[in-house]
C-alpha cells in the first residue's frame, strides 16, 4: 500500500516537473568576458585561499571519516542542480536560481562547500554556458565563498540565540542567496562604474536583483528548512557525523 | 494518505498555475543574466564573449557529455571501494 502511495506522488511530481520543463528559462552567474582582466584576476585571487583550505580540510576530515567523500558527491550534485535550475519569477517577468550553498554549508561546512561549489561552477561553466571560465573566480566568490560563509554564519549565531533550528534553516537559505546576489552586484559595480559613482551604482545594480531575488531567497528559505527538516527527522546522525 | 494527496495537489496546482500563467503572459521570462549583469555590461561597453571552449556545435554536446559521462564513471568504479568503503562493525 505504502509502495503504491509512493508510486502515485512520483508519476504526479514527475508529470508536473515534464508540465513545466517546457517553458524556457535562463539563469545567471556573470558571463565569460563581462569582467575586464584584472578583475578577473583579483577574484580569482579572492576565492583561491578559500579553495585551498577547503581541499585541505577535505584531505583532513577524509581521513577521520571514510564516509565523507560520498556525501560530499551527493551535497556537489545538489548545488550543481539547484544552481542552474532557473526558476520564473511572475511578479518581475524574469528567472533566477537559487543558489543551495547555504543549505550546503549546513550540512558539510563552508569551506567544503566552496569546493563542491568551485566543481559545480566550472562543468556549468564547461557543458552549460552558464558562467564562465574567466569569471569562474568571481562567481566562486560570490556563490562559494560569500554564500556559504553568510548562510553558514547566520545559521550558527540564530541558533544558538534563539535556539529554534527551523529559523535558523529559513535565514541561512534566505541570506546566503542574498549574500551571493550582492558580492555579484559589488562584482559587476566594481569593474564596471566607470566614470559613474560606485556607491551608486553598485545600488543600482542591487535594486535590479530585488524584484527576482526577494521572492527567490525566500523561496532558498523555505527549501532550505524543508531539506534541513528532511534529515532531521530521517536521518539526524547525519548531522553529527558530517557537520563542522 | 491525506498528506500524500494534499502535497500532491498542492504540486500539481502550482506547476499548472505556472504553466498558464507563463503561457499567458507577454513577458520574455529572461533570465537575470540577460535582463540585469548582461544589462548594465552592455551599457558598460564589456558585453559577454563566447565561452572560451565552446561546445556549442551541431551535437558536439552530446559527444562531450557522453566522454565526460564515461570517463567520470569509470573513475567512480576504478576508485569505487575508496568512495563507498565498508561500514566499520564496531
């Protein structure tokens, strides 16, 4: 009975997802060649300390726990695919993603998840046009670095404040992806304000992420506390085993 | 089962939701790429280049996702015992 419930959530789930995969959609990450090259260059400066202390903690916590790798391959696969599945915004008209760094960040800490997302990034960047390899730096910075250490930060601080673990979930998705949309805005106002005052642009790039980023980080919230509710409640030695 | 049904429901309502309401619209559902980095790049004089490797030719894609499919499983089943190692009995 049990395996027929089952079977009747996957085929009307999956008819919903086929409902919905034909309507086109397109995402973000900054594209090959819209930052000049010494930009480029100092964000791929900026990430790459983070990198290498996430690889060495990943050849540090391997050793104490030979279980780790095939969670890490699960964690990279989650933030490969909710960083590039572009969902439609109706009240701006536009698609964005969320970013799942945050909730990665929950899970296996945020220095491992500046690696799995350094792999997502660069086979995005490879087979789907989405991003580039010249911005691979700066979209490491803003997804890697300052949304899993936001996500991560927030989620620490509020749970131990107030001690309820599902705010805590929600504000970590919440704020990583807003994390991540405003070092992009800092990214592009940067190499790109010219002549033009960067306080002021960097803020009018920011306020055009708002309508699409507002309902989307709330969104990242919501699935956030739905997937740290998920292990919690199945499988909660996950969480003591896998967490910094 | 009354769970199941309603989350089910719920799923189903919001997938046909969105389906109508982006076949309905006027809008061009671009993505904030497009419509927000692209934008002000562009106005910046820095519009985005081709990707450097680009693979974007007749069914190249598939060929490369096929090679990256095979040499990433057969690395997974070489190295399979250091991914998936037996649980310890104590």
């Amino acid at each position: 009975m049990k395996s027929k419930h089952r079977s009747i959530t996957v085929i009307l789930v999956f008819t919903s997802l086929l409902v919905l995969s034909a309507v086109p959609a397109f995402a973000m990450h900054i594209t090959e060649g819209i930052l000049p090259v010494q930009w480029a260059v100092l964000w791929f400066a900026v990430s790459a300390p983070f990198l290498f202390l996430g690889l060495r903690e990943l050849s540090l916590r391997r050793q104490q726990n030979a279980q780790l790798m095939p969670m890490i391959g699960l964690v990279g696969a989650a933030v490969f695919i909710i960083s590039c599945m572009p969902i439609p915004v109706p009240a701006a008209g536009t698609c964005s993603h969320p970013c799942g760094t945050g909730i990665a960040a929950i899970f296996i800490g945020p220095l491992l998840t500046v690696v799995v997302s350094s792999v997502a990034l660069l086979l995005q960047a490879l087979f789907l046009a989405h991003g580039g390899l010249s911005t691979l730096g700066a979209n490491l910075a803003s997804m890697g670095v300052a949304g899993a250490f936001a996500g991560y930060g927030i989620f620490i601080l509020v749970k131990r404040l107030t001690g309820s673990w599902w705010i805590a979930a929600f504000l970590c998705g919440l704020l990583s992806d807003w994390a991540t949309y405003s070092v992009t805005s800092l990214q592009l106002a940067s190499a790109l304000h010219g002549t033009a005052p960067f306080g002021k642009f960097f803020l009018t790039v920011l306020l055009a992420f708002v309508p699409t980023q507002v309902p989307l980080g709330i969104l990242e919230g919501f699935l956030c506390v739905g997937a740290y509710r998920f292990i919690l409640t199945r499988r909660p030695e996950l969480l003591k085993i896998f967490t910094v | 089962m009354k769970k199941i049904w309603l989350a089910s429901g719920l799923v189903i309502l919001l997938a046909l939701g969105m389906y109508i309401g982006l076949r309905t619209s006027d809008s061009k559902w671009a993505g904030v790429d497009e419509s927000v980095v692209e934008k002000f790049a562009i106005e910046a004089k820095r519009p985005p280049h081709e990707p450097l490797i680009n693979i974007e030719h007749g069914d190249l894609p598939l060929l490369v996702f096929l090679l990256a499919g095979a040499a990433g499983g057969f690395t997974a089943g070489y190295c399979f015992r250091g991914l998936f190692p037996a649980k310890s009995e104590s």
